[in-house]
C-alpha cells in the first residue's frame, strides 16, 4: 500500500511539470497560498540544550540523508525559521533561481536555516552537478529521490518553498521567485 501511494504521488509531481502555480482548494493561485499550520499537535518535546523543554512540530519530525551522504534530522531545524526550497536537477527555473537562493541564504543564515530538497530524479551524481553548476554547495542539500520528503511536504510541483516558522508554522510558493522576491519572504520570516 505504502509503495502504491509513493508510486501515485511521483506521477503526480511528474505530471506537474517544472515549476508553475501550485493548487490549493482546486484553485489555481501561482502565490504564497497559506498552508496547512504544520500541526504542532502531537509534538514530541527535546531539551534545548538550554535546560528548557520545546515541542517539535510535526513537519520537523522526518530523516533524510545529504547529497554527500551523511545523515539529516529535522529536528536538527528546531526552533529557527527555514526556508525548505524544493528542486530537480533537470529543470532550468529551479537552476535559474539556484544563485538567488544562495545569494538570500548567504544573507540570512546566520537567522534562517536554508534547506534544498532535490528531489525527482534517480541520479545523485546529476544532483550533485546541480548543486555545483547554481553555486547552492553552502546550502544543506537534501536527497529525495524517493520523494518521501516531497509528499511529507506536500509539495506537488518544483521550484516550490515551504516557509516554516519557528512555530511550525509554514506557508508555501511555488517558484520561479526572484531573488528579491524571495529575499522579502525572508525577511519575514526572519522577523524584520
């Protein structure tokens, strides 16, 4: 059953194409649509290395592992606003946005964890080359052949953003944005 739906949900994400509106309620927006509140419902609860307990939200509660292969945590995200930007090596908008990304990661770092999810291709190598070919090398590259993080997501298309908060809260875009478009999400995000 669980192969059944992985199956329909990559012809799904294939039939979408590179790029383009994402649908919410069968409308049609090619905008920030708010998105499911990320629920924090059910949260499990970590020591903040301070001594204070935080809840998890629920969107942070996935494994992956990196282009270079070490293995990834979304708990490692908590409570820091990420930028999760959804990408396949083959399409030309998400590689035409690729140096913006890193320009506005470059930026905000130090308040916004920037994290790439490639996603919808079978080739690491082809990934990698990607990475390379946009200059993104500096931003935590995710492997999701198997588009385990896409339907986590629920991202239906690429180039896609998922904006989370600290909160867990998230709402999402679907690309190409420009680098100043996506530079005034961020600032948002990051509080000023």
């Amino acid at each position: 059953m669980k192969k059944v739906a992985m199956t329909m949900a990559a012809a799904a994400l294939l039939a979408t194409g590179c790029g383009g509106s994402e649908t919410d309620g069968g409308a049609a927006t090619g905008r920030s649509a708010p998105a499911s509140p990320g629920p924090v419902e059910g949260s499990a609860t970590q020591s903040s290395g301070d001594g204070r307990l935080r809840a998890l939200p629920a969107r942070l509660k996935f494994e992956g592992t990196t282009l270079d292969g070490r293995p990834f945590t979304g708990s490692d995200l908590a409570e820091r606003p990420v930028v999760f930007w959804f990408w396949a090596p083959w399409c030309a908008k998400c590689a035409a946005e690729g140096p913006g990304v890193a320009e506005v990661a470059e930026r905000y770092g130090d308040r916004v964890a920037f994290v790439g999810v490639a996603g919808l291709d079978k080739s690491r190598e082809q990934m990698r080359r990607f990475v390379s070919r946009t200059g993104t090398e500096d931003i935590t590259q995710l492997d999701d052949r198997t588009g385990r993080l896409y339907t986590h997501f629920e991202v239906a298309s690429q180039s896609s953003y998922v904006f989370m908060t600290r909160a867990g809260r998230i709402t999402r875009d679907s690309g190409p944005l420009s680098e100043s478009a996506l530079e005034r999400r961020v600032r948002a995000l990051a509080g000023g």
